[in-house]
C-alpha cells in the first residue's frame, strides 16, 4: 500500500503521504493482506475520519437541539443540552462517563478516551482492550491512538479481532459497516463506493 495507490483509493496526497507507512505496518500486523480486506479497511477509515483528517471524535456543537438529537438519552431538556454547547470537553464527559469502561462524569475519562484514531476507538475499556493487542498501553496515553502510527495500529486491531478480515473475504461490505457503525448504518452507501475505489487502487 504505497502513496499513489491511497491517493487513487480517494485519500488527498498529503493524508496519502502521511498514512501509507502506518497503514501498511498496521495491515501487516494483523493480516489485512488481501486487496479486499485492505480496501474494506481503508474504506471504513476514510469514512469514519472524513479522509484521515478527523483523528479525534468533534464534539463541538453550536445548538441544544442537535446536542439533544445526537444523545437523546443523555438529555432531557433544551435546558440541560445547553449547558454543553461549544464544550466538547463537558460533553464528552457527560455522554461517555460511565460507559465502556470509564468512569463517571467528573472522572474526566470521557474527554479522555472520546472516539480516536481513524475508526474512532471509544471508551478507556476498548483502548486497554487495543492496547492490548497492539502491546501499548493505550489506556495510560490515550493521546497515542489521535496519532497516524498507533492511530492505525488500534484500528487494525478493531478490524481483526471483530471479525472484519472475514467479512471482507466475502466481500460483504455492509455487515463491516455494521461491526463499526451499530444499527444506524451510517453512511452505508459512501462507504461501499469507498471500497469499490480502493478495490480498483490496490488490486
């Protein structure tokens, strides 16, 4: 996976520049050898970090009402949801404390291990879980995973250990959608065109 073939897969020449070394450390460590798996991977990658430029969930919302459509769950009120906006820190700790292995509110946990790294890895649970098997200790240094190399390396563990290699192998692009993105589906159509270009860019 060198330069020109990420540029052809979609991604700007200077995310290509900055990625294609990680990306193919990561995919030899945890066996994304095929063209499928590694368009499948690179795809989902692109999508979820809006072309390896997000490498840290935004938080940053400029409304209550689209605070409250996001986490519905989390507020009750315009009132409440208010109190977040234009506060990323705040309302991470609010919508992520107490969840996949953080603590709760004022821990500060949920700031910490908000959605990182080109797959948006969340929650101190999942990065000891990455870290794990990538042999860092991500959850004592969450900031390595909003890097490029130990960004892709938890995101290639993500792929590998969900059974996303598998599903590439039969090409079925929507249950991998399914793994990362839950129900929702986000996104389901950009990210089957996003494959069938790196596809083409890596065969």
């Amino acid at each position: 996976m060198d330069v020109a073939s990420l540029i052809a897969a979609g991604l700007a020449p200077t995310q290509a520049k900055q990625f294609a070394a990680p990306l193919t450390a990561a995919c030899a460590q945890f066996d994304i050898s095929t063209p499928a798996r590694q368009a499948a991977f690179v795809a989902q990658c692109e999508h979820e970090s809006a072309g390896f430029v997000a490498m840290e969930e935004g938080l940053y919302y400029r409304s209550p009402e689209r605070i409250r459509m996001v986490w519905p769950s989390r507020f009750a009120t315009l009132a409440d949801a208010a109190q977040f906006v234009a506060n990323p820190k705040a309302l991470a700790n609010r919508v992520y404390g107490g969840r996949n292995g953080n603590g709760d509110e004022a821990s500060g946990d949920g700031w910490a291990y908000r959605g990182s790294g080109p797959l948006g890895l969340t929650g101190r649970s999942n990065f000891r879980r990455a870290g794990l098997g990538c042999g860092m200790a991500f959850d004592l240094s969450p900031d390595l995973v909003r890097k490029p190399v130990a960004g892709c390396l938890a995101a290639a563990w993500f792929f590998s250990a969900h059974g996303c290699n598998e599903l590439a192998d039969r090409g079925d692009i929507d249950a991998i959608t399914r793994v990362i993105n839950g129900p929702a589906m986000l996104g389901a159509t950009e990210r089957r065109t996003l494959f069938r270009h790196a596809f083409e860019a890596f065969s």
